[in-house]
C-alpha cells in the first residue's frame, strides 16, 4: 500500500472515491473536481493530505484543515477495501496532524448510515454533535414567485461587500459560524470555476441588502443553493421562500430541474421546515462528530 500527498492533479480521482463509497451506501454521489477544490481549500495538501493506492487503484483518502478554533478531519475508505484497518489509521494521521494546532475541538464527518465509522469515532472519544440534511426537489414545472422585488447580483466589489456583509450578519446563528474577511471569502468565490453572478441573488429593503442567496449551477446533478440568508431585522416577511422559488424558476428556464442545498437539521432558523414547505425533501444525511481538546 503506498501512501502519497495527493495534488490537484489526483482531486479526478478524489472525488471518485468519495462517490464509489457514498453509491455503496445507496445514496445518490454525484462528486465533482469542483466539490474536491471547495472541500481542501484551507488543506496545505503537500503536508496535510494523504492518498492511499494498491495495486488495484486508490484505496483510501484523508485530509485535514483548521477553520478559526476549529480543526477538521476527513478520511474515506473506498468500499473494496473497507475493514482492513484504513479507517483507525486515516483517524490516526488526521488527529496527530491537528493535536498541536491552537484548535479548541476537532470535527470529523461520516455518512448518516456509515455505523461502522460512527463506531469508531466514539470508541475514540467522539461525540455525535450535529446532523445535517441534504435535500433536493425535482421541479415539474414552471414555479411562481411571490411578488416580491428580487434583484441579480452585479459583481462588482461594492455589491460584493455588501452582499458579504449581508450573509456574514445572516449566518451570525449559524452553528458553528466563523466569519471569514470580505478579501478572503471575495477571492475564493470569485475565483471559483462555478462563479456565475447571475445565479447570486438579493432582496434590498431600501438601501440595504435584506437578504441573499448564492447559487450555483451543475453541481449535484442540476442547480444548488450554496448559501442563503435573511439578516434578523427582515425574517417573516418571506424572503427567503421568495428567493428560493426565484431560483428554483431559474435553474428551470437553464434546464435544471433538479435543485439540491444542505441544511443543519437543527437549524434555529427553521429552514428545513421551509424547504420542506416549497416541495424538497432530505436525500441523504451526515453526521459531525466531535472532540473536545484540553490542556
């Protein structure tokens, strides 16, 4: 078995792993170059990653990253070679590569229904601390929006920081939420090969921006809601449905019917109740795990 750093050339054969392991689990796995790119963003891949190959191609995969206090661990063991000890040994790398960062408690992720490695992050002192919802919805026609005035995002760096500070406020209740600079969150969205200003979309009450949501377009199998949030001032009043529906309509007139987002299935806002409202339904589930640090 060798064991490599894994570069952006390999984020091909990443991604097809990640969906050979979650289409063992019966999920529907439509995994991206793009989705590998976003997921190892804040990795240093050189000292951080690991990819694991036999004779028979990749075997297993692992990388960590630290988010403000947060670390987070990522390991995948592709269905071939599943109980052979791949699983204990990504946990192991994961958690040496962050046990001397200034990091109050490290993340690990699993599939809902993967109980094996839900297992084996609790026998190492793990808790289950938050599940999240994928949902999708498959539009048969054409939908209406409530009358309200929703406008395109123009791209430009004054829109930009507006629309920054508007999610930023937004995502204040978000668990876990730390806020990242207008510089950094400006580059890493702009600079992504699924950029599309025209799939981002605000609602102003006056001059300021109420509500945004930022879209993406064949990611998942059709359109995704990357982001979407309502500032505190202006929840009740419909936004977010109305912007939901506007880009539901969207991605209908481009082709896409399918329409899929991720949710915390316990968020304070509601939202699962609202996606649920305008026809999603959960597709698959994920699992946080976590650990604290002390001393």
């Amino acid at each position: 078995m060798n064991v490599r750093p894994f570069t952006v050339d390999d984020f091909a054969v990443v991604a097809k792993l990640l969906e050979d392991d979650e289409r063992s689990f019966g999920r529907r796995a439509e995994v991206s170059v793009n989705n590998i790119r976003e997921w190892t963003q804040f990795t240093d891949l050189p000292n951080e990653s690991w990819l694991y190959e036999d004779d028979d191609g990749p075997a297993a995969v692992g990388f960590v990253y630290v988010y403000g206090v947060v670390g987070v661990g990522i390991g995948v063991v592709h269905p071939r070679v599943k109980g052979r000890g791949l699983g204990p040994e990504l946990l192991d790398r994961s958690d040496a590569a962050l046990r001397d960062r200034e990091i109050e408690k490290i993340h690990q992720f699993a599939l809902g229904s993967d109980t094996a490695a839900h297992a084996l992050l609790e026998s190492r002192g793990y808790h289950d601390a938050r599940h999240f919802f994928e949902m999708a919805i498959e539009l048969a026609e054409r939908p209406d929006v409530p009358y309200v005035t929703i406008e395109t995002f123009s791209g430009d760096d004054a829109d930009a920081r507006a629309f920054h500070a508007a999610l930023d406020e937004a995502f204040q209740d978000h668990w876990e939420h730390q806020g990242q600079s207008f510089e950094k969150w400006w580059e890493r969205n702009r600079t992504n090969p699924s950029y599309d200003p025209t799939l981002w979309f605000l609602i102003r009450d006056g001059d300021e921006i109420a509500a945004t949501c930022r879209n993406e377009a064949n990611r998942n199998g059709g359109g995704y809601v990357a982001t979407i949030g309502v500032r505190r001032p202006w929840r009740g009043k419909g936004f977010a449905k109305a912007l939901l529906l506007h880009t539901f309509r969207e991605f209908w007139d481009r082709g896409m019917p399918r329409v899929t987002l991720g949710v915390d299935a316990a968020s304070p806002t509601g939202a699962t109740h609202l996606y649920e409202r305008v026809g999603m339904h959960v597709e698959a589930e994920n699992v946080v795990f976590e650990r604290l640090l002390t001393g």
